[in-house]
C-alpha cells in the first residue's frame, strides 16, 4: 500500500467491519455462556424438586418412617454423589440425610437458594442448590444439589468462550489483514494509472478482468475519462505545434527583412527602431522555440533517447560553459555532486532544464554571490538535483505563481522572458517521471529542486 496506509480509509473501514464482527462474537459467546450456566442450574433445580417430589409422595403414602426409609435407600443404593437431603424433626434434631446439620440460613420452608454448606463427608464447603419443604408433622425436608459439577461444566464452558473468542479475533485479524490486502492492490491500480497518466503517458489505462463488479465498472468510466482528456489534450497539442510551426517561418521572413531594411537604411532613429523590432522577433522566436519544446516533451518525445549518465561530469561542463558569465555578475557556481551519481535520462533536455534554471539565478539573483548547483542520492529510487542562489529569493505567493505559464513576476522577474522558462523545466522533469519544486533557500535566496529516478546502475542490488 501507499505512504500512510495505516491512516487509509481501507484500514479504518475494515477494522470497524473486524471490530463488529468480534463485538458480535462475543455477544454470542456470552449468550451462550450465560444460557449454558443458567441450563446448568435449572437441572439442578429439576433434579432437586423431582427428589422433593418422589420423597413427599413416599412421605404420604408411608408416614415419617417411610421417609427416612426411602432417604436412606436412595442415599445406599443410588450412586448419586451430587444429591444433598436432610430430614430434621419439629424439634430441630437430625432425622435423616447427608448433611451435618440444617442450615442457619434456610428457613423451614424456603424457595430454591444456592449456598456454600458442609456435605456430611467433608470438612470442605461446596456450593449447592437447595430448597426446603415443612411437613404437616411440623418436620422439615431440605432437596439439592451439590454445584460442582455444574461449576465445572460452566468453567469449562467459560474456558471454551475465551478461546473461541481468543481464535475469533486471531481469524477475524487475519481476514481483515487479508481483505485490507485485496482492496490495496485494487485501489492501488488506480493509484497506480492515475500516477502514470498525470506524470503524461497519457495512453495508460486502468487494468480490469471484466468481471462487472464495483472495481470493474470503476475501471471502465476512468478509462473512458482518460480516453477523453488523452483526445483533448492531443488535440491542443496539435493546434499548439501547428500554430508555433506556422508561426516560426513568418517571424523568420519578418526579422530577415528588418535584417535587409537596417542594412539599407542609415538613418539613426530608423536603425534603432529596427534593431528593436529584430530583437523582439528573437524573442518571439525563443518563445515559440520553447512552447514547441514544451509540447514535445509533453506528448513524451524523447523517452527514447534516455541513457544512463553519470551527473557529476555533465554539473562541471555546465560550471564551465556559464563560469564567466557568471563571474561579469558577480556570482561563483559551484558545483557538489557524488562523483560516482547515475542517472537515466535525456541528456539535452537535462541541460537545457538546467540551463534555464542557471540563467534565472543569474538574471534575477540581484544582491547574490553564488550559485550552487548540486545532486545527491535521496534514497528510495531517487535523486535531487537542486539550482540554489542566495539573491532576494520570492515570498510563498510568488513561489506559487512563479510555475504557471506566461506569469513573469514583476519587478522581480523583469526582463525580456515570457515565463515559459520554469514551465519548460516542470514539463522535462515530468517527462523523466520526476517533479520540481521551488523552495527558500537557507539562509536567503530561492532554490529549485528537480526530484528524478535514479539510474538502473545506482539501485541496490
């Protein structure tokens, strides 16, 4: 996934959905934890009151004697270890049973009550389920059962409800890992196409398998809309090309005759009028020169000349060739680049992406001393190369109007420019899939940072 995946909607999404999902999981586990516990002691409760039953019907039919018969019969014969009775006179003696004595705490007559009580054969208390009955005698009869069973069930059964819940949330983790994974690879293809087609390869379109669900009839109405501006943009394309090529041969045949009229005329003022006319035909020229160079190197002309260069070479020609321009300004270039740095890229239009730059600090780097030219391994595939000046830099507003086409930042980008210059250089960084950047320069001053793939040569292996 992209930079800040753990912050995406995807991930927020599906920790809800897993979320839910355990929330329900465990409501479910409780409710079954708490019926199984609740069935648990209702059988119990049944065991006691059939008991209950059973010795009340032996009671009537036989009288006390009976009773005590019937208690002792089914405490000898019946191996049911779990059954607690007690049989105590109107005088509060013992009759019969297997508990020591009849709890402080049951009444006579007393509804179904668990408590801890002493069994007869052990000093230990268990938990029990009771409930007692008065004789018409004024006798008392208690019926239960001892707990611990049930206990133990239902501590298995709480045992089973964490671990259930314990593997729910590991499954229902992994899901989520896994559906998270499936819809990154899905959104990351239209990431991906829509990287592709800004930085200008404007023939990409999204991936999709025909399958007609949501992602597929995404896929198809984005291809439709980059098929429609990929039409509009070549279609201006076409009409900026056509103009600037038709456009150069009449300002060639313009500036050829002033050039012939300034050769036939002596006149002064008609000179320095015609000179004046014959620069601004240069400037046109130059300007229609960089807005084909513009158009070009935005249709992706030139990828094909990329090759692998080493920079540093290329940083010094460039020191050489503007050195003593740059010394009548009163500027020093400086160049710090790795010796060892690579980068694959069209070499002449990284010169003239270059250029440009240099010829800016040095045309508007009023006040300046020096002018760093400088590349470095950025890391993650990339490089910087950075033009910085220490003139008197632009505010963040004039950083921001600087990149548009046609702004000349006046007084500070004064001149004979068309502000097609830093436009020129933002499209050839495009179309080596870089950026460009104009920042502050510390402590004054303005700097440009072109970001660009590194060569094959300097990844790591």
């Amino acid at each position: 996934m992209a930079r800040g995946k753990f912050n995406s909607t995807i991930v927020r999404l599906t920790l809800m959905l897993v979320l839910a999902q355990i929330a329900a999981l465990a409501l479910g586990l409780a409710v079954i934890h708490r019926f199984t516990a609740a069935t648990i002691v209702a059988d119990a409760r049944t065991a006691a009151e059939v008991a209950r039953d059973d010795l009340l019907g032996e009671y009537r039919q036989q009288g006390l004697q009976g009773l005590v018969e019937a208690i002792d019969y089914r405490l000898k014969v019946r191996d049911d270890r779990n059954f607690i009775v007690l049989l105590k006179g109107a005088d509060g003696r013992v009759i019969a049973g297997n508990l020591r004595e009849w709890p402080s705490s049951i009444a006579d007559k007393t509804p179904w009550q668990q408590i801890p009580l002493h069994a007869e054969t052990t000093d230990a208390t268990k938990p029990m389920g009771v409930l007692a009955t008065k004789l018409p005698g004024g006798e008392a009869l208690l019926t239960g059962e001892t707990l611990d069973a049930q206990r133990q069930l239902a501590d298995a059964s709480e045992a089973a409800f964490l671990y259930a819940l314990a593997v729910g949330i590991v499954i229902a983790g992994v899901m989520a890992a896994f559906v998270t994974w499936i819809l990154a690879r899905r959104i990351d293809v239209f990431s991906e196409a829509a990287a592709e087609f800004v930085g200008g390869r404007l023939d990409t379109r999204v991936r999709h398998d025909e399958t007609g669900d949501a992602f597929d009839r995404l896929a198809v109405s984005i291809n439709a809309m980059f098929g429609r501006i990929a039409g509009l943009v070549r279609e201006l394309r076409m009409i900026t090309d056509s103009m600037a090529h038709d456009l150069r041969s009449p300002v060639s045949r313009m500036k050829a005759r002033l050039e012939q009229g300034l050769g036939r005329t002596s006149d002064a003022e008609a000179r320095l009028a015609i000179g004046a006319a014959i620069e601004e035909a240069d400037a046109l020229h130059r300007l229609l020169d960089t807005a084909l160079e513009i158009s070009r190197a935005e249709a992706g002309i030139g990828r094909d000349q990329f090759t692998d260069f080493l920079l540093s070479p290329l940083l010094d020609d460039m020191a050489e060739v503007y050195g003593p321009l740059a010394e009548d300004g009163g500027f020093a270039i400086v160049v710090d680049a790795p010796a060892d740095l690579r980068v694959r890229a069209h070499r002449d239009l990284l010169v003239r992406a270059l250029s440009n730059l240099v010829d800016n600090a040095l045309k508007y780097a009023a006040g300046g001393s020096a002018i760093r030219i400088g590349a470095r391994d950025t890391g993650g595939g990339t490089i910087s190369l950075t033009v910085a000046d220490d003139g008197p830099g632009l505010t963040e507003s004039q950083i921001v109007e600087a990149v548009q086409r046609f702004v000349r930042l006046d007084p500070a980008r004064g001149g004979t420019g068309a502000g097609l210059g830093l436009s020129l250089v933002e499209t050839i960084a495009h179309l080596h899939g870089g950026t460009m950047r104009l920042e502050a320069n510390d402590p004054r001053g303005l700097l440009v940072r072109l970001t660009l793939p590194v060569a094959a040569s300097n990844r790591a292996p």
